[in-house]
C-alpha cells in the first residue's frame, strides 16, 4: 500500500516559488529568502560601505524595501539580481549620506583581503615574513584607494572583485554591458594610477625619515 504523498519541504523551492507564496501571503516564504541571502547582501553591503554598523542598516533596508515592492517583481531577472541591485542602490545612498561626515582611514582598512584585483597589483606568493608583511601592505593600500573612488566606480570595481560577469554586473547596476565596461575600465584605471602614486609618496616619506635620523 503506497502512503500519502509528502510534500517538498519550503526550504528546498526555488527562489520564484518562494516569491509565488510571499505574494500570497506566506510569510514563511519570505523568511526564508531572507535566510538565503542575507549573508550574501551583508558581505556586498560591507565591501561598499567599508562599515560594518552601515552594511547591517542596508541589509535590513533592502529586505524592507524587497517585500514593499515585491508585489512589483515580475520575475524578468533572477530575485537574487533584483534584490542586489537594490542592495546597491542603499548601499550608494549610504555612502553619499556619509560621504561629508566620514573619513576613511587607511588603518580601518581589511588588510586580509584576496581578491582579483589585488593580485593583478600584490604578489599572492609572498613567502617570508618581509614580502608577506610587503603584499599585505599594499593591499592595505589598494583597499584604501578603492574606498576613495565616487560611488558609481566604486560600486562597479566592487562587483568585479565579487567575480561577478559583466551581464551580471549590468543587471546589478540597471544599466547596459559597454556602460559596465567603460566604468570598470575607468575604476580600473584610476585605481592602478592612485596605487602607484599613493606608494611612491609612502617611499619617498620613508626615505626622507631616513636620511633626517642618519
């Protein structure tokens, strides 16, 4: 004798399903696209804000403003595309809601960061004490000239370093792939320059420090 038939569990139906139930009503529903993408907004949020207090006030406005308008989302992009870019959105306006009462400190910085740009520009094969202490300082560095970037820069380097494709990046941002190219080019451009510029000062500080003491 077969038994009844069970039931999938809600944790295990796609995102489209979920937004289905959340629409009508479910509020478990949409609990449980908060549990699947919270750490990630958080993560996106903390790599823009470069705030911890911040990226936690975003996530929580992008969950709010997501079941505002979900009533809205029609399903034309993935609900994680939908939900990141409205991620970014908050993200921005935090930053330029900031931008004149915070200063962004190089010693505030993660030196602990790997990502894909940070290799281009840090050697990732650093071996002993000296060339490890030498890569984690410029990624300080790198980390500190990316944070000095405008918004709109900023948050297109950012996605990049999330390995994120350029189709992806653009439907993130509400805008067309040449545009994600031409600023990513642009973000990509301006860090390497302030890179070089800003360790080159930092070199020719420490030289003069050492003559003045010889």
């Amino acid at each position: 004798m077969s038994g009844a038939p069970t039931s999938r569990p809600m944790t295990d139906e796609s995102d489209w399903d979920l937004v289905l139930a959340a629409k009508n009503g479910e509020d478990r529903a949409f609990e449980i696209l908060v549990e699947r993408y919270k750490a990630r907004i958080l993560s996106l949020a903390f790599r823009i804000t470069r705030n911890r207090e911040d990226a936690q006030d975003v996530v929580q406005q992008s969950f709010q403003k997501a079941f505002v308008h979900l009533q809205k989302f029609e399903g034309k992009s993935t609900f994680s595309t939908w939900l990141t870019r409205i991620a970014i959105n908050e993200a921005l306006m935090c930053l330029r809601k900031n931008r004149v009462s915070r200063t962004v400190s190089i010693e505030e910085v993660n030196p602990e960061r790997d990502t894909v740009l940070s290799r281009e520009i840090c050697d990732p094969n650093a071996k002993t004490p000296e060339e490890t202490y030498i890569r984690l300082e410029k990624e300080r560095i790198l980390s500190f000239v990316i944070d000095g970037l405008p918004p709109i820069l900023q948050s297109t380097v950012r996605l990049y370093l999330d390995d994120l494709t350029v189709e992806e990046m653009g439907q993130c941002l509400g805008v067309r792939t040449l545009t994600v190219k031409a600023r990513l080019f642009r973000g990509r451009q301006r860090v390497r320059a302030l890179f070089k510029r800003y360790v080159q000062s930092t070199q020719r500080g420490a030289s003069t420090k050492l003559e003045s003491a010889a």
